[in-house]
C-alpha cells in the first residue's frame, strides 16, 4: 500500500503501462496491460483508470490473491546493499528464472516489499536477517501463459562507436 500511496510511483508506473495493443506494437517496451490482466484500451482511458481507480488497499487485495494462489515465494539476499551485489543478485535471478522458464514453471516480480526502504527494513526484521538485505521477492508457480511484454531489438538499444 505504501508504493501506492506514493504518488510519484504511480505516476512512473502508469507511464510503462502500454494499455492499448498500437502502444505496444510502436513502443516495443514496458508492461503489456493484458499480461497485468487490464483490458486493452486508448493509452487516455487506461491512465485515467488506474490514475482514479486502483486504491492502494485494492491493490494489496490483489497482490494478497497472487501471493495466496502462488506455489512458493523465493526472496534473494545479498549480504551488501551496494553495486556489485545488486548485479550479483540480478544473476542468481537470471539462473532461477531460466531455469524455471525450462521447467515450465511461471514466475513474476512481487519485489515491492524490498523497494520501499521502511518495509524493507520490516522484512529484514522479520527474517532476523542482522547484516543481510532482501533485494528482490518472485513467486512462482505453474499457471496458464499471459501474453508477454514486448522489447525492442538489441540493436535499437546499444550504442554503437
């Protein structure tokens, strides 16, 4: 609830929602609507929704659903909080998504808890974790395919010299 309390988050939030399939198709980046399970709808329709109608409380409604209806969570740790660790974090994800990818077995990001720095500190309690910092919460689970997000082409990504 907090993230969704917080303006600004929503605000960039909103702006990576690619709400209807033209968007989709021209940006080639950011979060599809269908695979968040929102109708397809002109890019002013779906903002204006989500700008004055998803409630932080019914937000952690839905995110409790997901979690509830998860075969399991995997939270990755790192024992800093800096640079190098975050990459090194983002490599152990990398091998467990892929991993599961060949298994069959879905995943998706559920890493609000170790965004927000108070909840972070909260979780990092909870746990007992001393000198540790959860940086990264997925579930996983075997479930029906959600149409993907798409991305753009290596090539119009890299800078060329």
């Amino acid at each position: 609830m907090a993230q969704f309390r917080d303006q600004a988050f929503v605000r960039e939030l909103v702006q990576w929602i690619r709400f209807s399939k033209k968007d989709l198709l021209a940006r080639r980046d950011g979060l599809n609507a269908a695979s968040m399970e929102l109708p397809y709808a002109p890019a002013a329709v779906g903002k204006f929704i989500l700008n004055h109608f998803a409630t932080p409380e019914g937000e952690a409604k839905k995110c409790e659903k997901l979690i509830r209806g998860s075969s399991g969570l995997i939270l990755f740790i790192a024992g800093s909080n800096d640079k190098p660790s975050w990459v090194n974090v983002g490599r152990s994800f990398e091998r467990v998504a892929l991993k599961a990818t060949a298994l069959n077995i879905k995943h998706a990001h559920l890493n609000m808890p170790c965004e927000v720095l108070e909840i972070r500190k909260k979780l990092q309690q909870h746990l007992g974790l001393e000198n540790e910092h959860p940086l990264l919460l997925i579930r996983i689970g075997y479930a029906k395919p959600r149409p993907k997000s798409l991305r753009r082409p290596v090539d119009d990504v890299l800078l060329q010299s």
